[in-house]
C-alpha cells in the first residue's frame, strides 16, 4: 500500500494518490490531471476512483477530465446530486482497492454531502482518514458554505458537531488524519501549519474536538469570526455540481501568444481584462497603462477569485517568459477558463515597440517613517480586518484588499494614499486596481508591515487573532 499527499501551496490544498496491488485512487484531484496520470503511470497502476469529498468550492476539481481520460468511476458521498455520471455511495459502503479498502462515512456539516474516507490496510485495521473540508488540523471546516440550501450556518454546525462525535471521534488515537486544506485557506478560520497528523493529538488540540463540548458551545465557537465567503466560492461549487469545459481546452485557448499590435487589438475588441503576473518589485516600475498586478509568485489563483468578479471575463495575461501554461493552469483551477492569450515577448515587447507605460511610486519603509506622525498622511493599510485588528499602525486606515470592490468609494480621487500589506504584495495588486480605476495618486510601501513595525512607528497593542479569515 502507498499513501501520497500531493499539496498545492498556492491553494493550500491537498489531493491524496492511494496505490494497492496496481489499483490506484485519487482524492480530491486539481483541474490538471497530469498529476495524478504520471503517477500512477510511475507504478504501473490503473485508477480506480475518483473520491470527492464534497462539491468544492475554493477549486474547481479534476475529477471529470480524470475520469475521461483513465476510465475511473467517480464517487460522491451521500445526498450529492451530480449532474453528470457518478456513484453516490450509501453511508458505510466499502470500496476495494488492491488488498485494502475504503470506508465512505458521511460527514455532513461543512455541506450536506461532504464525506470522509476511512482507509483499512491489507490486515483490515483503520490506517487513515481522509478529511475533506470536515476536519482540519487545529479546525473543522467553515459550516456558511453550501450552496442553495435552506439550513442555516447554525444547523450545518449542528450537523458538523453530530459527524466529529459520531463517526470520527470514535476511532482510535493512532488513525492518521489527511485533510483537504492547510494553513491559508479560506475552507476554514485558523489551520496549523501541518498538513498532517494523528487523530490522537487532534481530540487534545483541536477546541472543536473538545470531549466536554456541548453542541451549543460547538456551534457558537465554529460560527464565531467568520466573515463573507470569497465571491467566488458558491460559482466554483456549481461548476464542480454541474460540470465543466476540459481543461485541454481551457489551455489550447489561453496560449495564443500575440505580438503587441494583436494583443492591443483583442484587448480593446474583447475588453479583456490585463493581468501582470511578474513580481511585484518589477511590476511597479513600469507595467501596461490599465492593467492589473497579480503575481504568480504568491496566492495567485484565490487573489483571482476573490477580486474579479465574473468567471467568465476575457483575461489576457503579461508574464515572464515560460510561465504561460502555469498561469492559463492556475487560472483554470478557480475556474477562469476564459484565458484568450498572451503578450508574446512579455513587457519588454511592449516597452521596444515604444508603447506607453505606467509606473507606481514606491518608498522604503525608513522613508515613510521619517515623513508620519500618524496624522499629516493618508495610509491604508490593505490587509484582512483580522489581521489590522490584531495590531497595526497608530493613524492607518484599513483597506482590505479582500473587499476593495465593495469599499472603492472610502477613497478620495484627490487625496494622495500610502499603500501598505504585511510583505509588499497585496498593497501592489490594490494599487494597480485603484490606479486602473483612474486613482493616481499613490505611494505603495515596500516590505508592508513587517518593514513598518522595525522603524519604531506606533502600533497598537497586540491581539491574539482568533480568525484568519
């Protein structure tokens, strides 16, 4: 028996390969299937299943174009209404792999049909649990995201508190707890930074698997500190629900590559939205007049998903050479399949045809502190509400990134604004929004608040965060 974690970083997320005697399953597979395929191909393994968790909402999942391409049947747990082919397992039911098997044990409370795999060695005994969005390490998955629904966030965290105590708190100390999702998403409020760990250790540290828990208590503390959803959350859930283009094709359409005068054209014809993927240092010294930053580098692909707003905006992409298919993949995996191309030469293309570019001011944090007194300038700071809450500097405004759509009217064309994140990159991508949206006046501040609070600036007294979200 083989058990591999494939973790994606960017999406703080985990699919799972499992390998008995050439029957192979994947858990909670990406949009890309060449994953999963070479690996099983690596150990002369069919697959088998494709187990899903739940419908995701924070990624839209590979399970259809994997079930295509290699013939496995697709499973769903309980109650989930797919609307392509697909076995809806019963509660209990035993699936067999190789010389082991899986168990489905419904889990419901993050959604109606969420489920987790119990996985049995050759010799029969409990080895591991796949998790899903039920259990994380240190948390259990928000219970606000099920799509169309008449249950209250209340009642999935009553069903949540029922699936902990009965079906996976029962077993036993040593089975090994495999999650969906780590520290970074936004499936729950504070993860570990682990990506796995014994069950054991998570009825001592995790609060939601307290033993003198009270179903009140659990759903209050569950409930406590959630805030609005990412928008593209309940969109990628559906698509995951209803189906989807192949991923082949969403990648065939987004690698045109197109000289400068043909990337003008579709740009203006399409009203394509430009995204600048490069690193934040280099974007802000010159970038396409209108085009927004969002860096490879970092949460690229929830970044997308929290900020713009339609799914199906045309999307053309500036990038360092050879990153295109990564980018077009990335994008895909939240469900922006409508990638239409690429600048082919990148910026220095554009800046040799002698087109016109836009730069952003940018200070040292040193600088800014020698001009701030908490009161003569205009600073935002762009970070989540829970982080500004934990501490942030005396005389700065909060400006989350995370809802700029909503709060664009807060700012003042005519006032000049400070920009500032934690490390430099989330204060990028909100200026380069503002400047599309013809503010310009602004002066983003290098290195964010971890360069800020080492000037010896103000800060308000610390707070511990209770979310991350």
């Amino acid at each position: 028996m083989k058990v591999e974690q494939i973790y994606t970083g960017c999406l703080a997320e985990a699919a799972y390969y499992i390998e008995s005697k050439g029957e192979a399953v994947i858990i909670d597979p990406l949009r890309e299937t060449e994953p999963y395929t070479e690996r099983a191909a690596e150990d002369g393994a069919t697959i088998k299943y494709v187990l899903e968790t739940h419908f995701h909402a924070d990624f839209v999942s590979g399970h259809l174009d994997l079930s295509k391409k290699t013939g496995a049947t697709i499973v769903f747990g309980p109650t989930a209404k797919p609307n392509f082919e697909a076995h809806v397992a019963k509660d209990g039911e035993v699936l067999k792999v190789g010389d082991v098997t899986i168990t489905v044990l419904h889990t419901p409370g993050h959604t109606m049909e969420s489920s987790t795999y119990l996985l049995k060695d050759e010799n029969g005994k409990d080895y591991a649990i796949f998790t899903g969005d039920t259990l994380f390490l240190g948390d259990v998955g928000r219970p606000d995201l099920a799509v169309k629904t008449d249950l209250t966030r209340e009642d999935l965290a009553g069903h949540l508190f029922d699936s902990l105590r009965h079906k996976i708190m029962p077993l036993a100390d040593d089975v090994i707890v495999y999650p969906g999702h780590g520290a970074g998403s936004a499936c729950g409020k504070k993860m570990s930074k682990d990506t796995w760990g014994f069950l054991g250790n998570q009825k001592v540290v995790n609060y939601a698997l307290r033993a003198d828990m009270s179903r009140e208590e659990f759903v209050k503390e569950v409930t406590t500190g959630l805030v609005d959803p990412p928008q593209y959350f309940p969109k990628n859930a559906v698509m995951n629900r209803m189906g989807y283009d192949s991923i082949d094709n969403v990648r065939d359409r987004g690698l045109q590559a197109l000289n400068v005068e043909a990337f003008k054209l579709v740009w203006e014809s399409e009203e394509a939205l430009v995204i600048d993927t490069r690193h934040q240092s280099t974007f802000v010294k010159g970038f396409l007049p209108g085009s927004i930053f969002i860096g490879i580098d970092d949460n690229f692909a929830p970044w997308v998903g929290a900020l713009i707003t339609d799914l199906n905006t045309p999307i053309l992409i500036v990038s360092d050479k050879g990153r295109e298919e990564e980018i077009v993949t990335r994008l895909a995996r939240v469900g922006y399949d409508n990638t239409i191309g690429y600048l082919e030469g990148g910026f220095e293309a554009w800046l040799a045809a002698g087109e016109e570019v836009d730069v952003i001011e940018e200070v040292t944090p040193e600088t800014f502190a020698g001009m701030f007194n908490g009161r003569n300038l205009n600073l935002l700071d762009v970070r989540r509400e829970s982080e500004y809450e934990a501490e942030h500097l005396v005389g700065a405004e909060n400006f989350p990134l995370d809802v700029i759509n909503k709060n664009m009217s807060a700012v003042n064309r005519d006032k000049k604004y400070y920009l500032h994140c934690a490390g430099g990159y989330r204060s990028v991508i909100a200026a380069s929004i503002l400047r599309s949206r013809g503010f310009d006046k602004l002066v983003n501040i290098a290195n964010g608040f971890k360069g800020l609070r080492e000037t010896g600036l103000a800060l308000t007294e610390y707070r511990e965060q209770v979310t991350e979200l």
